[in-house]
C-alpha cells in the first residue's frame, strides 16, 4: 500500500471515528398523551344525538368496555408507534424500571395508560378488548387527582378566574364566529355565549361519530365543516391567553419534564429509566403547545402525543420534540422559535422560565379567586394564599374523563318509551321535554337497571348529615360574626328546653379529622355538611371575607376528599347573621341578594372541589322557626313574617342557581338543588270529612308550599294553600293576602330551578280539623282572630299512633314510600336525594329503634326506586348527637353518641352504624336487620 492510499484509508477512519464520536444519543424520552373518551350508554346505539340546551350532561367512563373500540385503537396505536421508532432504544426486554406511567385517578386517563402500555409491551396473546387485558404488569403511578401538581387534572380556582377574565373583557370574535354561535343559540336552541361552550358542542359531534349518531338536521350545515372547527380552536386559545392559564395548563408539566432531564444529565436518575408517559387530556396538550408558541391547527385525536426527546452529542445535551398526530402515523418535529430543530436544554428552559410555576402546592390556590365583578381588572394577589392549604384541590369522587369533557359532558337522550323499566307513572311524550332540562338523566338509565338487579348502582350516595351551628363551636372564633342562633340562646335561654347553647357544641371546628375517621368507619361516601354564613361573611355581606372561616372550610372539605367522602354542601341551615335579622332576616326583600352574594363566595371558594350544592335546608322549618309559632312568645310573627320568608327565600334560592348556571357551571361542572324539608299526614279519625280534608291541607302547606313554586305548573302556591290564607287575611281586615304574590319575572325566576330535588322526611302526624268558629273569632283574646300558619290550616298535628320513642319521631316508612310516590306523580322530578332521615331519643347507644328506623325507610326508599323514583342518593340525620335547636341536647339524632359532659367531647359508635355500614358498603339490603353489637 502506498503511503497516499494509506493516508487515505486513515483519513477515511478518522472520519467514520469522528461521525460516530458526533452521532446524537438518546438519553430519555417523555411522551404526553391526548385521551378523549366521550362515549354515549350503549344501550341506544342507533337514536339521533339529541343536543341538549344547557351543554351539561355526560356519561362517565368506568372501564375498558365503555370505550369504542376505534378509540381504543388510537391510543393502542400510540404505544405501537412509541414501539416501531424507539425498539432499539427501549430494548427487547422489559423490566419495571424501564418506564414510570405518571396518570391521575380518573378511570379515563387509567385505561388509556394501560392502552398504551398494551402496545408498548405487547401482549402474548391476540389483543382482546376487555377489563384484564393481557399486557406486560407494567407499573403505574396512580396520582390521587386531588394530588396532582403535574397534569392537573381538575381545574382550580385561579384558572376559573383568569379565564371569567378574558371571556368578560378580551372576547374579540370575528364575524363569522359571532354567526355561528348566533346560529346554534336560534336553530339549534343551544344555551351557548361563547367559543368555549361552542368547543364543547364540537366535541360532542365528533365523538357521537364514533358510535355512529345521526345529527339532527340543523347540526347538518355546520358540521362537518371549518366553521365549527374554527371556533373551537378559539376556545383553546382562550384557555391558554395568558401566564397563569399556561402555568395551569402546561407548565406544570413542563418544569416536570426539565427536571426529570437535568437528572438524567446528572445521573441521578434511575439508571435503567428510558420513558416517562404522561396519560393526560388535549387540555394538557393544547396548553404545552401555547407555552411552545405552536399553533393548533385541528383538535388532537385521541391517542395524539407529543414526545420529547432528550439527546447528548459530546457532552452537550438537546431537546428535539415531535408531534404524533394519532389520527396517522405520522410524526412531525417541531423547531422552537429561537431555538435550532436541536434545542440546548438550557436554551430551551429560558425559553419556557416564564411559565414554569415556582410552588405548584399554590398553583390553585382558592383563595386568590376574585369572584366576578370585583375587582375584575387586578391580578390575583398570591400572597393571600393559605401556604399550608391544598386550595387547587379540585375532584368529583364520581370520577370525570378528562377536563374538557368536564365541562360538557355528553349526554343522549334515550328512547324512554322503549324501556319498560323506566318511570312507570310518568306521560314521557307531555314531560320529556321538561325532563332533559335536569342534570344527569343518563345516569337515571344506570339506577334503573341497578334497581332491577336489587341492588343500589355504584354511584350512590351513602352518608350522613349535619349542620354548622349544630356541631361545630367555636362561637367566638377570632373574626367569627354573631348569628342568630348565638344571641337568641344567650339573650333568651329560656327558649331551649335544657336552656343550653351551640357555644361548643361537639367542638367539630377543632375535631373535624375524627368525624371524617366516624363517615369511613361507616362505609359513607358522601357527608352533607352545610357553611355557617357568620363564620365566612361577620358581617353578612360579601364585602368582607374572614380567611380563617374559609381555611376552616377548605380543611375540612380538602379532609373529606382525601379520604374518599363526596361533599355536599349546604349554603345556608337555619344561622344567619345577627345582623342581617336586625335588618329583618328573611321577611326583607334585600336578603336575597345577601344571599346571592354568600353563595357567589361559597361557589367562588370551593366550587372547585364541590360539586353538589344545596342552596338552602328545610325553607318550612327556617321561616316556622325564626318567624312562626316555634319562637313564641319572644319572637313569633307566625302568619305574616313566616310567608314573607318563604317567598324571599325561594327567590334567593333561584338567584343563587341561576348565578350558578350563568357565570360558574360552565366550569366547575356541578350540581345545585335544595333540601325541601316533608311530612306524611293522616286524618285522626278516617270517617271524618273534616279530618279528611285537613290533613290534605296540611300536606300542601307543609309539602307544597316549596315544591309547587320550583315543580308546578303554574309556578305559584298551591290554589288550597292561597284560598285558605287570602280568605283568613280578609276575616283578619287585611287589605291584601298575608301570602304574597309573585311577578311574571319571579316565576320564570323560580320555576324549575334546581338540577336536583332534595327530600327531608322523619315523621307522620295525625290531623285533626280545627274550623274557625265565627262566633268566638272576634274577640280579642282568640288565637283565630291572630293571623297565624295553624289557624290558615284550620288543623292540629297530632303525634301519630303510640309514642314509641322519646320524641315525635315516629317509624312510618310505608308513609314514606307513599310521599315518594305521591310527589312523583304530582310532579316532574328531577334527581332525588333523601338528604335527612332520621330517628330521636334520649342518646341510647344500644339504639335498636334507630337502627330499625334506618333499615326500614331504606327498605321503602329502595321499593320508591323500584316504582320509578329516580333517587340518587341517602343521608342519615345525624352523624352525630349535637344541639337540636329548641330541643337542646335532650333531643339524640346521632348516629354516633357525643358525651357533652366531657371537654374533649368524645364520639362513641352506637349499634345502629353496624345496620347501616353493611348497606352503605355493599349497595345491598339485607333480607334481615343484622345488628352489629360492636359497642
């Protein structure tokens, strides 16, 4: 060989040496998945898409099989592709340590990680579409969704604010926009405001394709086509405009992936680690792809990805990132704006600093939110947060796909006539229409066949009861206002029957943890709990808002969550501030803005995290106890301020769910109803015409005085109960009606607002008819001639049958079904919850008549199911012994016993929580009462 050739050939092999020395390496993947499951009950797989006009119902995926199978694929052919171009990276090999699978706790983002996994690692056998599909154990790390600082599954409070924001003051539609919202709002009848709701709308479209849904006609000339789509990828840019919502959105995650790299590069990450997936939703996309200045030009398809890509090249390190469009094969490498296609890591982390969040445990935080209309202009001021709170807390326990379909859901409309299972008593063709106005109607198809099954559906709602004034103390608290409760029992003891007070009550404001601990040991899943309106708001109005209350009500609601206990809330129970009574309470017109705003707090504080809302409890018992006989001889103005209540607080309870529906639904995605407090009334003596009819008067004043407003036809009082007082206030030489009167506007107003109906019942009186005597009506000193709510009915309530217990609470469970049955029939109900029923006496622990109390009214609320009650849920009243209003602590609701004679106030359990732990856990009624004497 000549030395020219063999300076040749040593050039030659310098060369090749110096193209392997400069080849990249590929030190760590990270791969962040679109999965979208919007999937109808697959029991109607050939009806027309029916779009309903509030946008808000959904169906909620709880396993493998609720998924289509072409969805499926997508995602399956997202690990397939991860496979096919990294093999030779990833290995023939598996082992745990290879791949850590980051999802939260949705059942969404769990499958469509082990979907992913399932291509990634095939399968020894041909794949089958069930529950166990046979793939490779490959570890996940199932991130409690109310944990979550990475994908942020659940939106917060911060993002609701900067997004109320921008739709208030940065809404620049075009032409065209504005024609097709314009469009959907007058042919389709469409509640939607802006391209947000119309995102969902498409969303919805899309995927009804999916399972074959015929659109209706009107659907036809905007889908398929860029005029809906278009819009939408508005929306998206809308949910990503600025910092904070691309902090929320994507930078999260992206301060987790860089931190994750800069480990690799210092070798501290696990050496055989080669890929992180994130199982996240095309939120989480879209916003990573905003903080990245890429723009969206088609929504992501389920299985869509992006995938980052960590390389070394002679000690320097790179990002290269590439699209996976999951609709193909296709892969496309993007090439950052200021950046080469390779982009140095650290070049590529200034580019993203200013959306990396600096402390994610306050990336939520509630108490940052501005409600809207204050202050609207300002930022969130981060330190108001409560550092040591969880306040982005944001979870539903019935668990949701992803945040888009959080916002929507789907919902289609069945063919009820085709099933015979549902509602026998109801006309479907007259309500139907009345009917997809409620929430969740879907869900109605899953009860039913549950029920057929004899068993409660998984969803069901278990829990117990109770209210702030009653258990939690603490009545001084530092910025704690005065409440109405407070200064009655210390200005008035007499009125108590043991002259007792709530000062402490069962000191639950200290001791929430161990009542938490009381719901799991028995079996709930759910706790009604209600806010004390003078602990968040002294002063009654929304001017002022006491932290503290609110750090109370984020611990406790934050507690309940983490141990696995839905909150449902109660806005207003019976306490309101001092010194909204002395400007009248409930008889002044002004109070139903007062409330509006303490529920505008309420929604704006915690919404986040709760989603079932009551907005007031029992209106019968509030009006007849601050206003009616039961506050004689102090403060009783029965017959006048009792009706005046009643009408002021149906219109606040229609303002505050109207406020919802308008202004938070859209986001927050939950439910608002009210608790209507109800009794079963037999005559005295059946053979009595008189008796007859007073106790039916009795049942519309005391059932129907709230229902009809919300449920009737008409929107008003029953005609028996407005007969009855017009006809009285004329004897009494009043001018007008005692019962006042709504307008037009209040009617529209107040009918039909509430997503669900919520059912308080205890007891059965016996009536006896109390007719006016004219000749005695006159004179001075006759109860008649006083306008009062008794002399309106022209009734006595007599205790019904035997005394069994210490009280008037008596076990009349087939009076029960027969009120279920009868409030169906009368009207169109939405969802049902049973949210108090319960049974008093002395505080036994050794509590048999309770325990059979709950089992038998279990037993009729389950034959009501059966008989076409649509009843989601059941709440035993109480939790716990506490302070009964006039009774005092003589009068024992509790589940669990309380010794108030001891400062610590320690709970015992009582032998009646064995009877309701085997129902509330196994979703079955035993054929027999079983006590467990665990006492």
């Amino acid at each position: 060989m000549t030395g020219a050739a063999l300076l040749r050939c040593l050039l030659l092999a310098s060369l090749a040496l110096t193209l392997v020395a400069a080849k990249k390496e590929l030190k760590l993947l990270n791969v962040l998945s679109a999965n979208k499951f919007y999937v109808p009950d697959y029991d109607y797989p050939t009806a027309e898409l029916q779009v309903p006009s509030n946008l808000t119902y959904k169906y909620f995926i709880e396993n493998a099989l609720d998924v289509p199978n072409s969805v499926k694929m997508h995602l399956y052919n997202l690990g397939v592709h991860l496979r096919n171009m990294y093999g030779d990276y990833l290995g023939s090999i598996y082992v745990d340590e290879i791949i850590r699978m980051q999802t939260t706790e949705y059942p969404a983002s769990i499958i469509a990680g082990e979907l992913i996994n399932a291509g990634l690692w095939p399968p020894v056998e041909p794949q089958i579409w069930k529950d166990d599909l046979p793939w490779q154990p490959v570890p996940f790390v199932y991130t409690p969704a109310i944990e979550d600082t990475v994908l942020l599954g659940s939106l917060c409070s911060n993002f609701e604010y900067e997004t109320h924001k921008i739709l208030k003051n940065h809404l620049n539609l075009t032409t065209q926009q504005t024609e097709v919202i314009d469009y959907i709002r007058t042919k389709g009848h469409v509640n939607v405001k802006n391209p947000i709701h119309v995102s969902l709308l498409y969303l919805v479209l899309q995927n009804s394709i999916e399972i074959n849904k015929r659109h209706p006609d009107w659907v036809k000339q905007i889908f398929p086509g860029d005029a809906l789509l278009n819009v939408t990828l508005t929306a998206y840019e809308l949910l990503s405009k600025t910092t904070v919502q691309k902090r929320l959105n994507g930078g999260s995650l992206l301060k987790h992936i860089i931190k994750e790299s800069k480990e690799r590069i210092k070798g501290t990450l696990h050496h055989s680690r080669k890929i992180n997936v994130f199982s996240g939703d095309d939120r989480n996309l879209a916003g990573v792809l905003s903080i990245l200045n890429i723009s969206m030009f088609d929504l992501p398809s389920p299985g869509a990805a992006l995938i980052f890509e960590l390389f070394e090249e002679d000690g320097n390190h790179f990002f290269k990132i590439n699209y996976y469009t999951g609709s193909s094969n296709d892969t496309i490498p993007y090439k950052l704006e200021g950046c080469d296609l390779f982009c140095p890591v650290e070049n590529f982390t200034d580019l993203v600093a200013d959306y990396l969040p600096e402390n994610e445990l306050s990336l939520c935080g509630s108490l940052v939110y501005k409600p809207p209309g204050m202050d609207d202009d300002s930022e969130p001021d981060g330190a108001s947060t409560l550092s040591a709170s969880l306040t982005f807390l944001s979870v539903f326990v019935v668990l949701t796909f992803n945040m888009l379909s959080d916002l929507v859901g789907l919902f289609y409309v069945a063919d009820y006539s085709s099933d015979s299972l549902i509602s026998m008593n109801i006309n479907i063709k007259e309500k139907n229409s009345i009917l997809e106005s409620y929430e969740f109607a879907t869900e109605a198809m899953k009860v039913t066949h549950a029920v057929a099954q004899n068993r409660f559906p998984n969803m069901f709602l278990f829990g117990a009861a109770s209210s702030a004034y009653q258990i939690e103390g603490a009545y001084n608290s530092s910025e704690k206002g005065m409440n109405v409760w407070d200064y009655w029992t210390h200005t008035n003891p007499d009125l108590i029957l043991d002259k007792s007070n709530a000062d402490d009550a069962c000191k639950s404001f200290y001791k929430y943890p161990d009542d938490i601990a009381l719901l799991k040991n028995l079996g709930a899943n759910a706790y009604r709990i209600s806010l004390s309106w003078s602990r968040i708001l002294p002063d009654g109005m929304s001017n002022f808002v006491s932290l503290e209350g609110v750090r109370y009500y984020n611990d406790l609601i934050n507690t309940m969550i983490l141990s696995g206990i839905t909150p449902v809330v109660t806005i207003h129970q019976g306490d309101i501030p001092m010194k909204l009574q002395m400007m009248g309470g409930w008889t002044n017109p002004n109070m139903t803005e007062y409330f509006k705003g303490f529920a505008r707090v309420a929604y704006s504080y915690f919404g986040d995290r709760v989603k079932y809302w009551i907005t007031i409890n029992d209106p019968w018992t509030l009006c007849n106890m601050q206003f009616g006989d039961a506050m004689r001889p102090v403060y009783s103005d029965s017959g006048v301020g009792n009706y005046l209540c009643g009408h002021h607080v149906l219109i606040a309870h229609a303002k505050a769910y109207r406020l919802y529906r308008e202004e938070f639904q859209w986001l927050q995605n939950g439910k608002v109803g009210i608790s209507i407090g109800t009794n079963w009334f037999e005559p005295a003596d059946s053979t009595s015409l008189d008796d007859l009819e007073a106790s039916e008067i009795s049942y519309q004043f005391a059932n129907y005085w709230f229902l009809n407003p919300l449920l009737g036809e008409k929107g008003d009082y029953p005609d028996i109960m407005r007969e009855q007082i017009t006809v009285d206030s004329q004897l009494q030489f009043f001018k007008q009606s005692r019962l006042p009167v709504f307008t037009d506007e209040e009617i529209q107003l107040v009918k039909f607002s509430l997503d669900f109906l919520g059912i308080g019942f205890f007891t059965t009186y016996e009536v006896k008819a109390k007719p006016i005597d004219l000749d005695s009506f006159y004179e001075y000193d006759s109860v008649l001639s006083k306008p009062s709510l008794e002399s309106d009915m022209e009734s006595i309530w007599l205790v019904y049958d035997e005394v069994q217990g210490a009280f008037d609470i008596k076990n009349t469970p087939d009076n029960f079904r027969k009120l279920l049955q009868k409030i169906n029939e009368d009207y169109i109900l939405p969802p049902v919850y049973i949210t108090a029923n319960g049974y008093a006496d002395l505080g036994e622990i050794v509590d048999y008549d309770r325990a059979k109390y709950h089992y038998d009214h279990i037993n009729a609320m389950f034959a009501s199911m059966g008989n076409g009650v649509d009843i989601r849920g059941y709440f035993a009243w109480s939790l716990m012994d506490s302070f009964e209003w006039q009774d005092g602590y003589r009068k024992r609701f509790g589940l669990y016993g309380v010794d108030f004679g001891d400062d610590d106030r320690p709970r015992v359990e009582k032998v009646s929580v064995g009877v309701l732990k085997n129902i509330f856990e196994t979703k079955v009624i035993p054929d027999e009462m079983n006590l467990a004497l665990s006492v």
